[in-house]
C-alpha cells in the first residue's frame, strides 16, 4: 500500500496499523502488535521505551512510523492520540486462537463501538438534512438493497409507514428493475450498498434517476453509486474484510434509518404522533401473557 495514500486518506492510524501489519517487515510487525496492544501506553512512551517494549531498535520504532505513513515518530503519537480521541482502540484485529470467549466478546464490542463513534464523526450533517427533508415529503419510498444491505431495507419498511410515508423494501434484482422502471418525480429510491459498487444496484439508481424520482443512498464510502444519487449518506466504518465488516457496516446502517426515521416522526403533527404512541400502546397489550 502507498505510503503517501495513507498520509493523505485521514482514516485512523490504528486502523491503518490493522489493515497494514501483514504486509509489514516482521520487526516492524513486533511495534505494529504493541501499539495495537495497548495503544494509551504508547501514546505516552519515547522512542527508546517503545523500542524496549517492542524489543527492536529505535531505527526500527522510526521506519514502521514512515511505513504506516508517518512523517516521523511525533506525527505519529499526534495522530495516534487523535484515534484515542475517537473512544475505544479498535484492537478487534488482535484476536487469538487461544481468546477465551469473554475476551472475543470484549474484542469485539470495543471493535463495534470504536467503528460506530468513527461513523458518527464522518457523517455528512448538511446530507442528513437534505435526506430528511426529502423523505418528509415524500409520496412513496422505495428502499433498494441486496443480502446485508437488504436486511437494512426491511428494517426502513417496517419504520417509515409508521410515519405516514407509504415504503416497500425491493430485494428482488427484477422486482426492483421492474419497481425502478416506473418510479416518477415525487418518488424517493433509496438504495443502500456498503461498497457502492454493486453493478444492479447501481442500474437501479440510474434507471430512478433518469426517470424523475430523487435518488438516495446509504453507503460506505464516495463510491460509484454516488454519481447517480441526489443526496449520498456515506456512513464510513473500520474496515475488517476477513470476518466481521458486515455485522459492523450493517449496525451502522440501521443506526442512520433509526437516525431519519426518527427525525421523520418528529416531524409529523401532533395527532399523527398520538396515533403512533397508541400503536405502541397496543403493540405492548399484545405481548403481554394472557390470563389462563
């Protein structure tokens, strides 16, 4: 990976550490594992204590500063205190075979939670405006999506007609070609895909697109799906292709559909919102146990 991409791309340095440490020299990958380990105590420490921790040599703590992207070991404490900033360290990429299972659970939340607070600061505020004023006024939303992205499209369905937006949720690629087809101004496509680049998806943005309806998605990053969206929600997680990238990338998903479906509702005059508070009235009556 170019050194000078990563300089530039501002993702955070302990990501970048997990995402780089295979392709590290191995004493390199020695400072790599102790930054990941405890990254508070390297934040703190000089280059020599660093060294000693990682029993490797002071040229050695320096070039793995460069090879992460680092003009040197104080950008890289700089930057590194930045990631800290951001909550737990995402030291998920630490797992071990001999892990016991409350040690994966703790790995694992303090993944998820690092991911999620990194989200929340990359979210575009002026596209999460512009995505609720148009699904307040929407005539009918249609929510696109295929496997883990479709799970997501549901769970919008079963929120927004809540709110007096009639939705469906497509999963289909020839329900949602035909859906797509006939949609018209006044119609809202959302589509939704973590990488963006899924091909019939972003057929289907385009097909939307040109035929009248405002065209939004939710996705991971500035993908080719954007071109052909009118407001792009691009929720950015901590990338972890081997294993746990979708659970955390879907989280992050439904956290936004909660985030708009909510901002919808609270928008909605006060009669509507006494039927909604009656609706859940109801819904707790019915999961309560009956009398034998």
């Amino acid at each position: 990976m170019d050194t000078e991409v990563i300089r530039n791309s501002g993702r955070n340095i302990i990501e970048i550490i997990r995402t780089m440490r295979p392709e590290l020299r191995k004493s390199d990958r020695k400072v790599a594992d102790i930054v990941l380990d405890d990254p508070r105590r390297i934040m703190n420490a000089t280059v020599g204590e660093t060294a000693q921790l990682a029993d490797v040599s002071q040229p050695t703590v320096l070039r793995f500063t460069t090879a992460i992207g680092c003009s040197g070991f104080q950008d890289f404490k700089i930057k590194l205190a930045q990631s800290l900033a951001f909550g737990t360290p995402a030291t998920h990429s630490v797992l071990l075979d001999t892990d016991e299972p409350e040690i994966v659970a703790e790995k694992i939340f303090d993944y998820t939670m690092t991911s999620l607070d990194w989200a929340r600061s990359r979210l575009n505020k002026e596209a999460l405006h512009k995505a609720i004023d148009i699904l307040a006024a929407a005539r009918t939303i249609v929510f696109f999506g295929f496997g883990a992205s479709g799970i997501v499209a549901r769970d919008a369905q079963q929120k927004f007609p809540l709110f007096g937006v009639p939705c469906v949720a497509e999963l289909d690629s020839h329900q949602q070609l035909m859906v797509a087809s006939m949609m018209k101004p006044g119609d809202v496509a959302f589509v939704i895909s973590n990488t963006g680049t899924t091909r019939s998806i972003i057929e289907i943005a385009r097909i939307a697109h040109e035929n009248g309806a405002t065209v939004i998605c939710l996705t991971g990053s500035d993908s080719p799906l954007t071109h052909y969206c009118d407001v792009s929600l691009i929720v950015e997680t901590l990338e972890n292709t081997n294993m746990y990238t979708p659970t955390i990338s879907r989280i992050a998903a439904l956290v936004v559909i909660d985030i708009l479906s909510t901002s919808v509702a609270l928008r909605r005059p006060p009669e509507d919102q006494a039927r909604i508070h009656q609706m859940k009235r109801q819904l707790s009556d019915m999961r309560k146990m009956q009398p034998i």
